[in-house]
C-alpha cells in the first residue's frame, strides 16, 4: 500500500504594503492620540462656529457702527456711536424693545403653565405605550411648515373665524394677545420636551413620600416637584424666550399694526443696514443677558 504525498505549496511572495495595513498603521496612530481624534472629530464643527457663526455675528457688530449717506443711501465706514445713540434715545425704539422683552417673556410663561400638565399627565399617569404616542404627537407640529401653522391661527382669531363663532363674537382678533397666543403653540413642543425629560428624572418615591407625610397635591408639587424641575423649565424658556425674541413672521401675520423689534430690523434692512445691525445687538443683549440670569439661579448646572 503506498502512500501518495501531496506537492509542497509554492513559497509565497514577501509581503508588501497593502491599504489595510495602511489603515492599521493609521488607526494605530490615532489610538495613541486621543487627543489628536478629537481634534479630527471637532475640527468640521468647530470651524463652522467659528467662521461662519462667530464671524458673522462680528461683522454684525462692526457694521453697527457704520452710518449711512444720508443723500447717498450709501454705507459709510467711519466709526460712529450713532446708531446706538438713536436706539437709546428715540422712544419708538425703546417702546418697541420694552414690548419685544415684555411679549417674549409672557410666551415663555404662558408655555410654562401650559405644557407642567401636559408633561406630568406624560411621564407619570400616562402608560407606556399611551406615553409614546403622545410623545409623537408633541414632536408632529414640528414637521408642519410654520407658515401654515401661522396663517391658522390668523383664521381662528379672525373676527369672524371660528372663535368668534364657538364664544359669541368674544375673539381677541389681531393684536399683542393674538401674537402671544401664536408665538406660544409655535414654541410649546420646546417647553413641553424638557419638562417631560425633567419629571422622568424626578424620583418616584419623593412623591410617595411627600403624600405619605399629608401633604396635599398642591403642596407636593410647590415644594416637591417645582424644585426639582426648574432646571428643565429653565432649559426650555430658553427656547421660547430667544425664538420669541427673533420672530418676525408671526407678528406680521397676526400681529395687526403691533411691531417687535424683528420686524424694524427687517425693514431697516434694506434702507439703513447699520441702523439695522445695531437694533439686532439689542436681543443678542436680551440673550446674553437672560442666560447670565439662568446661569446665576443655578439652574442649569443640572441638566
């Protein structure tokens, strides 16, 4: 019986550089150099905040100071406080901040009471299943465009809209009320979703706990839950309160003859644009300014 043995396989080749190996040496590198990936992973972002948004809020700034020819129509490129000068001193500028500030804030608030319920009967009565849908139908307005959103609620406040005809002619038509009311449902979802995200983190057995020592509903919630949740209400009137700071469209679909300081800019954008950068310092300020406020409660060390 004999045994047939099989043929030696031929030498193989001496290996060469292949891309995976190059891959390997590279992922090599980068896995010594954290510091390195993340520079690579922050570089896009990074760039696009500080050229592109950053940058444009200095011209911003800088155009602020120009002045326009008044023969011309002309930007000028001296240096001047004129601008400023006319928004502190003119009254129709300083009316219409002090009502730009006073209907932003009367948003934040009126979306604050409303979405504390929605967001309780959300996290803690609703089930899960019933939780999810509902959690869709918060985030589903947000798909919609917001002009038809807008031009919705000009025909519900209509004086002969549907409102008008469900209360008897009672209808607060065009106006401040009008504007509220649509800047608030436009803004809901960003007060709703914090809040939600804020009560599923407050502990189940501080409530328990708090009826087991007597405490009626409404002092749990005042002593209990309020704390608690400041933080995400504080987080989420930060939407509201800077999304209502900058609208313009709102306001000119519903708003009747009101004017925010949105929509001086936008007409002073084509006929005196210094004038115009300089008006749109003055919510970047409100901005700057309410964060500070947000930062000094503490509020949002939290989140």
């Amino acid at each position: 019986m004999t045994t047939e043995v099989a043929p030696a396989a031929p030498p193989s080749a001496p290996a060469g550089p292949t891309r995976s190996g190059g891959r390997g040496d590279l992922s090599a590198f980068l896995s010594r150099r954290r510091g390195l990936q993340l520079a690579l992973l922050l570089s896009a972002p990074m760039f696009w905040l500080v050229v592109v948004y950053l940058g444009a809020i200095v011209v911003l700034l800088v155009s602020a100071f120009w002045t326009t020819d008044s023969f011309t129509g002309q930007v000028v490129h001296a240096v001047s406080t004129g601008n400023f000068h006319d928004i502190v001193t003119d009254p129709l500028y300083r009316s219409v901040t002090v009502r730009t500030i006073v209907v932003a804030l009367a948003v934040t608030l009126l979306d604050a009471v409303v979405a504390l319920p929605i967001a309780f009967f959300m996290s803690i009565v609703a089930g899960t299943r019933l939780r999810r849908v509902l959690v869709v139908a918060v985030l589903t307005p947000l798909w919609a465009s917001y002009l038809v959103k807008a031009y919705a609620w000009r025909t519900i406040l209509a004086p002969q809209g549907p409102l008008s005809d469900s209360t008897g002619g009672h209808t607060p038509g065009y106006g401040l009320p009008a504007t509220v009311v649509t800047l608030g449902y436009l803004w809901l979802p960003y007060m709703i979703l914090p809040i939600f995200a804020g009560f599923e983190r407050v502990p189940r057995s501080l409530l328990e706990a708090s009826s087991d020592l007597g405490a009626k509903s409404w002092r749990t919630i005042r002593s209990v839950v309020l704390p608690l949740l400041f933080p995400a209400i504080a987080a989420g009137s930060i939407f509201t309160f800077s999304l209502s700071l900058g609208d313009y469209i709102a306001v000119t679909i519903v708003g009747g003859k009101t004017q925010l300081l949105a929509n001086l800019i936008y007409q002073e954008i084509n006929l005196n644009q210094p004038l115009a950068a300089a008006l749109a310092v003055v919510p970047l300020v409100a901005i700057v300014l309410y964060l500070l406020a947000m930062k000094r409660t503490r509020a949002l060390e939290n989140l």
